[in-house]
C-alpha cells in the first residue's frame, strides 16, 4: 500500500465586490438592450444550488457571482446599524464567524425560507447592475429541483412579480440542463432536444436524483430520489475523524474536513474487498507494533541483570521512525504482491499533515532558568498556604478559647445564663455545644486523654462479664477493639521503621543491588498483570481449557452440596456435634473454608480486579523510585527528552477514505431505512423493456459536485453492469463540469431558445402568473411538469386526471 503524504490547504475566502463595481462592469453593456423589446434582451441566470448559488447573464461564459447559499445575521450586541444588517455570499467572511447567525433557504433542496431567498436576490441582482432599477425587466432563468412542490413555486413566483416585478420567469430542472448541455456541447449542430435517451445521475450537496430520459421526455414513473448527498458525506467524515482524532479538534474544522472530501475522498468499485484489503494491512502493520512493543519491554527488562547498562532500542543509533517506513513499506509491498496487480483495489494510504509549529528544544540555561522558576513558585505557595492554615488555626483557637470560658457559667449553676450566652453564638443546645468544643480540639490537635494511662483508658477489659452491666459490656467491646487496632497501628509503624532503616542501608552500601531488586519487584508484578490479560483473552474464546474449566466449576457449584462434593471442593465437612439452627440449612456452609473464595476467582471472567488496582498503584511507585535512581530508565519509560514531531499532528484516513462515498450505496451506514443507488438502478432497469434500456444506457451522464469523487463512475459502470445482461453497451461519462454544467446549460438554453415567439413558449409573464395561479409554469423539456387545475387555453396535452405522464413535454408545446 503506496503512503503518501498531504497537506492541507488553506482556502482563499472570496472578497464581496461593491455594487459600484457591479455596475460599472456592466453598465456600457445594458445600455445598449435599453431600447430593445424583452425578447430580444439577455436573460439573467440563476442557479439556486443548497450548496452554492451562481448567477450571471446568458451573455458571458461563466457565471459571474458565485458564492455559498447562505444568509447571515451578526449578534454584535453593540451596534443597533449592524446588527439589523443581513450578509449574503462573501459578505459573510468579512465578519468574525463566532459574531454571526446563518441560515439556509433550503430544507434538502427545497427553498422554505423566501425571506432568505429575498435577500439572496437582492445581493444578485445588486451585483448584476440593476441595483437602481425599479423593476427588473429582463427574462429570468432559475433552476429548481426535479419534482419542485407548487407550494414552493408559488412563493418565489409571488416574491418575483409581486416585489420585484420582473417581466419574465422561466424556470428548469439544474440536473436536465447539464444534459441537454453536455449533449449539445456533443453533437453540434446536429442536437434535437426530441431525441435525446439517456440516464442522469445527479449527485448535489443534499440529494440525489436519478432521471431516465427516453426520446427527449422525462420518465417520471422511473425518476428516484435519494435524500442523500455530499453533506452527509461530510457529517459522517467529520463525526469519525473528530471521534478518533480527539486531540486534533482544533485543527479539524469545518473547512479542513470539506478540503480532505474533496481533495482525498475515493469511491471504490467493491467496497467489501476494499475493507478486507485494509484489515490485512491494518494487521500487519499491528503485528510490527507489537513487535516493537516487545523489543521495548525487553530493553526495560534488561536493567534487571545489568541496571547500569540498559538494552537499547536503536543499537545502531539508526532513525526509528525511518525503519519502521522501511519495513511497513516492505510488507505491504509483499502483501501487494501475494493479491496480484488488483486494480479495483485502491492501495494508496492518505495521511494528512496538520497544520503545526515546532518548539525548539530548551537550553541548558533556559531550563535551569524554568526549574528555579517553579522552585520559588512553590516556596511562594508553600508560605501562602503556610499563613493560610496559621490565620485558620488562630481563628479556632480563639473560638475554642472563648467557648470554654463559658464553662464558669456552668460550674455557677447559672444555666439560663448559659444558654443564652451559647444562643448568642448561634449553638441551639448544650449537646450542640459539647460537640462543638470537642471538634475544635480534635482539629486542633488537643488530645483530651493527656495524663491517663493504659489501665485507665481500658479499664474493663480485665474484669470478666458476669461484673458488668449491659452497657458496660457495649464499652467493653469498644475498649478491646480501640486497643487491638492500638496495638495494630504501633507495629505497623515498627515494622515500616526497620524496613525503612534496611532500604536505607542497602542504598548507603550497595545502591546497585537496591536498584535491582526494584527492577525485580517491577518484573514480578508486569508478568502477573500479563498473566491476568492472558486469562481475559482466554476466557473470550469459548473453546479454552480455561473457558472449559470455568464452566466446570460453575457446574460443580450448582450441585446439592454433600460430604463428597464438600471433600473435592477441599471444604470441611459439616460439624455434626453442633446442634442445627433454626432458619438455616444445614447443607449450605459454602464460605466457610478460605478456600472457598478462591472458586470465586476462578470463576471471574474479568481477572481480580482488586488485585490489578493494587498492582497498579505498587508499580507505578516502584517506577517512580526506579525513574529517581536510574535517568536512562526515565528516558525510556517517559520519553522525556521527546520534543513534538510532525508525525504526532497526522491523521491516516483508512476507510474513512472510502466509507463516505459508500453511503449513496448503503444509506444504513448513516442509519437511513432506504433503497441505495445500486437497488435504484435495478428498480429503473426491471421497469423498461430492452429497447429502452438501450437507449438510456448509451448515455448515462454524471452530474453534480458529489460525483466529482474519483473512481465514482467505474462505481455505476459496475453497479450498472451487474443489473443488466452481459455484452450490453454501457457508457458511461463524467459531465464537463459538474458544478457549473448547470449555469452553463441554463445560459445555453437562453441563448438558443429565450428569442422571438420562442420567449413565450419558454416563461410566465405576469399576466399569465395572475390569471393561472402562482404555481404556473410552462413546460419544456428543461422543466418540470405542471400539476393543478389551470385556464383550458394553456392545458394543451393535458388529460383532466392528470398529466401525460412520459409524454414529450416540447412536442406538447408544439400543439
């Protein structure tokens, strides 16, 4: 698997040009359609994409406004002026994007917000010249989605002749233009729009359309579409990348995440072997991990027999990370080999490179600087805590002081007095008072059994039971355990005294052998942490002889206890002198034998988890002493000396690369119950008969920005393979320019159709808006089909049920 290299590119932010300059680009050039009649006048291009709108007029190449379909708002809080302002297009990366609200017009690629639409056109037709016109009247193209609602229609017609009174609308499906486009741009002058057969596959931002064309008419009974798109795509590639890459949140932006979709995304021709491609390299690449991890431990094991002189990672002082190119290079080249030459593999590794500073490496002056640096830190600390506790403890003692003289009070006999001295101290009660005296002196350290002895403070310990009374027998019980925990504690702390003065010893007099029998002790407690991740990795595989005994025990457990079983289980039988106690089988002595406990642990799937605790906490001490003594063991359990590389600020995309695209043909990776593209192709096929499948898939067209994917159109030539028969001619092709294919179809359908009597034929005047309904349009074979009730006089072809579903729309007109 070939691994390269990329980084990622910052993106120029467009520059919102003024109006003034909008009109003075085009004001030589409308000054001369002034006089001229509508027909006769070029037409404004508006391609409303969810993604990107692009606007310009039919006479120029290319759109001259492109921009993303977004409107903004600023939150300034401060300036009343701009914050009643609303940004379109480039105006929003003048403004900081934490200081901004957007919002889109679309819903998918539905337009429901036409106040955002208002201000989208008025920032167009601003930047097209006509901003001190009152009425726009030129003829107006704008693209919609296939199937548009009428609802959705009738609202921008509405907002078109009612605000800016325009003299002509026509509007066209984006997908249907890029073909109609592309077909021309194919056949020159010989293009019949009545003739045309075909497949669109139209892939945008939010959706995704796929639309047979069969003799110059849309099928509509065929046309599918998928709620699916290239923001989806983005979603997915952001949640997992953020999701593996937590620490690189910063730099994973929005902008990032859209560079690496469209700059490192593939679609591949199997997905599923893909995947198994990727896990045998992702194995092998594991397999030298752990080779390397292995060679590390071994070099910290080494100090155990030798501590002075550590086994080395890198003898031959040779770059680590180069090797380990060297040698994953040389066994995914021989991995490569062992598949064959598979082309429908893609066997390239994307890393990206984030953006990233490195730091130089402190001086030796420089860290002795920093080291000082925190030491007075910490002093400065120490003595602020220090005054701290002194200013807590003066407080107490002078509470604790003022509340025992109150004690006088007491010894007068002058209770009420009493109480209300107390009272004023906002103590309640006596009890209250007592337990407020006897917690400042234990916080203060005041032992209140200065001065009494041993015999004294346990004086009913040698007095036998049959002398005391019930209470005296409850404090009895408190005595002895009070001095057993006494007795406990002392020894305790004898015992950690001589081991203490040992260690030391053995540092003073031999600080080597010291050294390694930490080491020792550090071996012993890593091989009962391995044997116990042993033990996990066993019990997960059901056919072990671990797994095996462990079953077998539980087994020998659910078995009615007797002599026998007690005897095997290594439990002592029952003490038939005893007599039988009420309420308490007497089968059921389980737990009496510390035996017992440890079927409990051989049974635990997930290891003793106590023990792992506490071996956990010994080991990280024992590295801590072992780091004091030895600095070569502190450089290599830490890496202390390791400074940032560009290598800790990559990302590898594996099947991120692939999995986004593979969407569009598994919508259940994203959670979405729907048919994917393969089964929509197959659905269309099985509804045509073999001459119409001939002649759609003589010309299967790619259009739209998420088919801009490589490898995605060897992706349909195969989906598209496996549906039909063998030998069947597909072709299949990419569209000029997926993007502005759309703009360029709808300038080349003004300049060839929007002249003379074909205007009308074409568009919706304002008459014609107000006498049919604001859902009107006129069909062609760019457009949609018109649903509703509408004049007689402009239902030619129309049945009174409905539409002629499949009917050429441009011979209708012909009528």
């Amino acid at each position: 698997m070939k691994k390269l290299l990329f980084d990622i590119q910052q993106q120029q932010l467009g520059k919102s040009t003024s109006v003034q300059e909008s009109r003075d680009r085009y004001q030589n050039n409308l000054r001369q359609y002034k006089s001229r009649a509508l027909n006769e006048r070029p037409t404004i291009i508006i391609d409303n994409g969810s993604y990107e709108c692009r606007a310009g007029w039919s006479f120029e190449k290319d759109p001259y406004l492109r921009f993303r379909n977004y409107v903004a708002k600023p939150k300034t809080s401060v300036n009343k002026q701009i914050d009643s302002m609303h940004l379109v297009g480039d105006e929003i990366n003048e403004f900081d994007a934490g200081k901004i609200h957007k919002r889109s017009m679309f819903d998918k690629n539905v337009v429901y917000h036409v106040q955002s639409l208002e201000h989208m056109l008025d920032y167009t037709f601003g930047h097209l010249g006509l901003s001190q016109e009152s009425s726009i009247e030129y003829p107006l193209l704008l693209t919609e989605p296939m199937c548009n609602p009428n609802y959705c229609r009738s609202n921008i017609s509405e907002l078109l002749f009612e605000c800016y009174r325009i003299s002509a609308v026509s509007y066209a499906v984006d997908s249907l233009l890029s073909f109609y486009y592309n077909k021309a741009q194919n056949l020159g002058g010989a293009f019949s729009a009545d003739s045309q057969n075909g497949l669109v596959i139209s892939s945008s931002y939010n959706t995704t359309h796929v639309i047979p064309i069969i003799e110059g008419g849309v099928q509509l009974q065929q046309t599918k579409r998928l709620p699916l798109g290239g923001a989806h795509h983005q979603e997915l590639l952001s949640k997992s990348l953020n999701l593996k890459y937590v620490q690189h949140k910063n730099n994973l932006t929005s902008e990032s995440i859209q560079y690496i979709q469209e700059n490192h995304t593939y679609c591949p021709t199997n997905y599923r072997d893909q995947i198994l491609f990727l896990e045998q390299v992702y194995q092998e690449e594991r397999n030298y991990q752990k080779e390397e991890e292995k060679k590390r431990q071994e070099a910290l094991y080494g100090n155990v027999n030798n501590p002075q002189e550590p086994k080395s990672l890198n003898p031959q002082g040779k770059d680590t990370l180069g090797r380990k190119l060297v040698i994953y290079k040389s066994r995914t080249h021989k991995l490569n080999d062992q598949l064959g030459e598979d082309e429908a593999l893609d066997k390239e590794d994307h890393v990206i490179q984030l953006p990233w500073v490195m730091e130089s490496a402190p001086t030796d002056e420089e860290m002795k600087r920093r080291h000082e640096m925190r030491k007075e830190q910490g002093q400065k600390l120490k003595e602020i805590m220090q005054r701290k506790r002194d200013e807590k403890k003066r407080k107490m003692e002078e509470e604790l002081a003022d509340l025992q003289s109150l004690e006088s009070l007491r010894e007068q006999n002058d209770l009420q007095g009493f109480k209300e001295e107390i009272q004023q101290r906002g103590i309640s009660s006596v009890d209250e008072y007592k337990k407020k005296v006897k917690y400042l002196q234990v916080k203060l350290n005041i032992k209140q059994s200065e001065g009494k002895t041993d015999e004294e403070k346990y004086n009913l310990i040698d007095i036998q039971d049959e002398f005391l009374n019930p209470d005296q027998l409850r404090q009895k019980r408190i005595q002895k355990m009070q001095k057993t925990a006494t007795l406990m504690r002392e020894e305790k702390k004898a015992q950690m005294k001589v081991e203490r003065e040992k260690i030391d010893i053995l540092k003073q007099s031999d600080p080597d052998a010291y050294l390694k029998s930490l080491y020792e002790k550090r071996k012993e407690i890593l091989d009962r942490m391995s044997d116990r991740a042993r033990r996990k990795e066993e019990f997960s595989k059901r056919g072990s002889k671990a797994a095996q005994k462990r079953m077998q025990m539980i087994a020998e457990l659910g078995i009615d206890d007797n002599e026998n079983n007690q005897k095997k289980r290594g439990r002592p039988p029952l003490d038939e002198k005893l007599p039988p106690q009420k309420d308490v089988d007497e089968s059921d002595n389980f737990g009496a034998a510390d035996e017992d406990w440890d079927i409990y642990r051989g049974i635990q799937k997930d290891g003793y988890s106590e023990d792992e605790e506490d071996d956990q906490q010994v080991l990280n001490e024992l590295e801590e002493q072992i780091a004091d003594l030895d600095p070569k063991f502190s450089n290599l359990l830490y890496n202390t000396s390791a400074q940032p590389t560009a290598e800790d600020y990559q990302i590898r995309l594996w099947s991120d690369r692939y999995r986004g695209t593979e969407i569009l043909f598994q919508p259940s990776i994203v959670g979405l119950e729907n048919a994917g593209l393969g089964e929509i192709l197959e659905n269309i096929m099985n509804g045509l008969n073999n001459e119409q499948k001939a002649k759609i898939l003589s010309h299967v067209l790619l259009t739209g920005g998420n088919t801009q994917v490589p490898n995605f159109e060897r992706r349909i030539e195969a989906e598209l393979r496996m549906i039909n028969k063998a030998g069947l001619k597909i072709n299949v092709v990419k569209s000029y320019d997926a993007q502005l294919d759309a703009w360029r179809g709808g300038a080349w359908l003004a300049q060839n159709y929007f002249f003379g009597q074909s205007l009308q034929e074409f568009s919706i005047s304002k008459a014609q808006y107000e006498e049919c309904g604001h859902h009107y349009l006129k069909e062609h074979f760019c457009s949609n089909i018109l649903y509703g009730n509408i004049p007689s006089k402009y239902s030619m072809g129309r049945k009174n049920s409905g539409i002629l579903v499949g009917e050429n729309p441009s011979k209708r007109l012909k009528q």
